[in-house]
C-alpha cells in the first residue's frame, strides 16, 4: 500500500460491520461513526423503533445542524467585513483630516 492509497478501515455501526476506504485518521472515523451511533441512540430513546428511520432522522439532524453552522459562519463573517470597512473608514477620515493641536 503506498501513503496515498486509502486504507481499509472497519466501522460499527448500528450492530453492523462496514468496511471503508479512507484516506482519514481511523480514530477520526471511529468517533464520527460513535456520534452517529449517540444521535441514532437518542431518537430510539425518544420512540423512533425503525433503525433505518432513526439512522435517517439522526442523517437530517447532522445534516441541519452542518447547514445552520456554515449560515451562522457566512453571516458572522459578513459582520466582521462590515465592521472592519467601517474602520477603515473612520481610519481613513482621521489620517486625511488628523486633529489640530492648539
């Protein structure tokens, strides 16, 4: 196997065994497969009975939760762009017109 060919790695997942070719830190996948399996966990605990539904709930929660952080990014992001143009500006009218000392 050369370092760029992805290896074979085995996860757990719902009581079965998936085999995945990555080029990711095993541990890494281990504990993504972990927090799926936690989210799975909670909507079984809450009633959902059908492994595949609970897998598919816990697949649309991640998946919101993924799309509302990258929102939140984008619109902090825009914030401090703003925030940043306003100082420019300020720094640009005090560097242009510096106060008079008397």
């Amino acid at each position: 196997m050369t370092t760029n060919e992805p290896a074979r790695i085995e996860l757990t997942l719902l009581g079965q065994t998936l085999t995945v070719r990555s080029e990711a830190d095993p541990a890494y996948l281990r504990s993504l497969a972990a927090f799926v399996e936690k989210r799975v966990t909670a909507l079984q605990q809450g009633g959902v009975r059908d492994p595949m539904k609970a897998l598919v709930l816990a697949a649309l929660e991640i998946a919101d939760d993924l799309h509302r952080a990258r929102e939140e990014k984008t619109r902090d992001a825009g914030e401090v762009e703003a925030r940043l143009g306003a100082l420019v500006e300020l720094l640009d009218r005090v560097a242009s017109d510096p106060p008079r000392r008397t």
